[in-house]
C-alpha cells in the first residue's frame, strides 16, 4: 500500500486561501520531492503566469500555466506526470529498507528519486491575449488577497485523501505565491481553482473544442474577479 499525500486544511477562512513561502514560491530549503516537480514542470518556462500545481493523494502530479516570450504569443502550458511520483518515490524507499518500515526524510527521498526519471506529458497551445489578460487579473486578484488564519496558526488537520494545490503568479518586483487542500465548493479558492482547471483543459484539448472552453474560462475568471470585488468590499478599513 502506498503511504498517502498529507494535507494542512486551510484555516484562513473559506474564501482566501494561505500564503505560501517554499519551493513553489521559490524561498526556503526545498523537500527533495517538492524540487522534483518544480524542475520537472518548471524549469523550462522562467516566466510563469497563473501557474497551479495539482498534488492529489493518489494521482499524478500536473501543473498548468500561462507564459509568452519577448513579443511572442501568450501560450498556456499543460503538464502531466505519466506516473505519480510520490508513489514510485515511496515504493523505491520501501525498497530500500529492510522490512516495510521507513521514513519520509530529505535524505531518504532525494536517494530514492535519484533512481526516476521524470515522464511528463505536455501540452501546449496558443491563447489570445484578451482572454489571457482576464484569467491574469483573475489571478492577481486573488493572490493579492492571500492571508494568515486569524487564529489557530499551528494546528494542523492531517487529511488521507484530497488535492493541495500551490498557486504561484508573477507581479513587478514579486512571485506571489500561496497554497490550499480540497476547497469547499462554492468559495472562492474554489472558483479559483475551477478556473485554473478549465485553463488546463484548454491547453489539452482538440482544436476544434477549445472555443466552447474558452468561453467557459472566460466566465469562470469574470465571476472570480466579481467574487474577490465583493469580498474586499466587505473588508473592514484600517
């Protein structure tokens, strides 16, 4: 059986998801795993706008985001694990040990993901700037609003199944970054997601069904820019 991908339950509220730092958000020491799929899935575009990482307990990883080069189009990139790699990392481990008995520690994972190779798959396509300029704003909007939980900083809700994504978008001067686990439908880490989602779908389908797509990122990203206007709206002013 493979060990399971534990998750912190967001307690910063329904609505906003945390602020990260780490490997996603590019400051403080790496787990080997985490490294992993930053270089996997992030090493060849250094430019990465409204990018998500998908961690589910027990599927493959993926990552989706949007970049462009100097001049270039706008291109929305789709990657995709072949297999997951947290289970071929803890099968190599267990390997290793004598017995079924082992640990999740750096040295241990980074001896067992020595021995992978990364199989992605990965899908890219063209977006028009319009619609790519919406989902940033969308992006921005959401990231910009990121916070701690009021209270109960350090408890910590460990959950055997669900997703954790780690959000990451560039602004001038900055990489805003932060993280949520499974969000509860109908919030706006959940609107946020929906949209990053329907972004990745657009990537990886057949030309022929990307304008219906569109259209339906178009609107997810439209109601998460109303959703967050709302929200700070109710804001209290300091």
């Amino acid at each position: 059986m493979t060990p399971a991908l534990f998750f912190r339950r967001s307690a910063a509220g329904d609505d906003d998801l945390e602020p990260e730092t780490g490997i996603f958000a590019d400051y403080g020491p790496p787990r080997p795993y985490d490294l992993f799929l930053r270089r996997a899935f992030f090493d060849e575009d250094h430019y990465r706008l409204c990018q998500l990482l998908i961690v589910p307990s027990f599927e493959s990883e993926s990552a989706v985001y949007l970049t462009e080069e100097d001049g270039g189009p706008r291109r929305v990139v789709s990657r995709t694990m072949k297999t997951q790699v947290w289970a071929s990392m803890t099968q190599a481990m267990r390997g290793a040990c004598a017995g079924n008995s082992f640990t999740l520690d750096a040295a241990s994972q980074g001896a067992a993901l020595a021995q992978l190779r990364a199989a992605v798959e990965t899908r890219a396509t063209e977006i028009d700037a319009a619609s790519a300029d919406l989902v940033e704003n969308a992006c921005r909007s959401v990231l910009l609003r990121v916070r701690y939980p009021a209270q109960d900083l350090t408890r910590v809700v460990a959950h055997a199944d669900g997703t954790t994504y780690h959000a990451g978008h560039w602004i001038p001067g900055n990489f805003l970054a932060c993280t949520t686990w499974s969000p509860v439908a109908g919030t706006l880490s959940s609107e946020f997601v929906n949209m990053e989602l329907a972004l990745k779908a657009y990537a990886e389908a057949a030309p022929g069904a990307r304008p219906k797509i569109l259209a339906d990122l178009a609107a997810k990203a439209r109601q998460v820019l109303q959703r967050t206007k709302v929200l700070q709206s109710r804001r209290p002013r300091t």
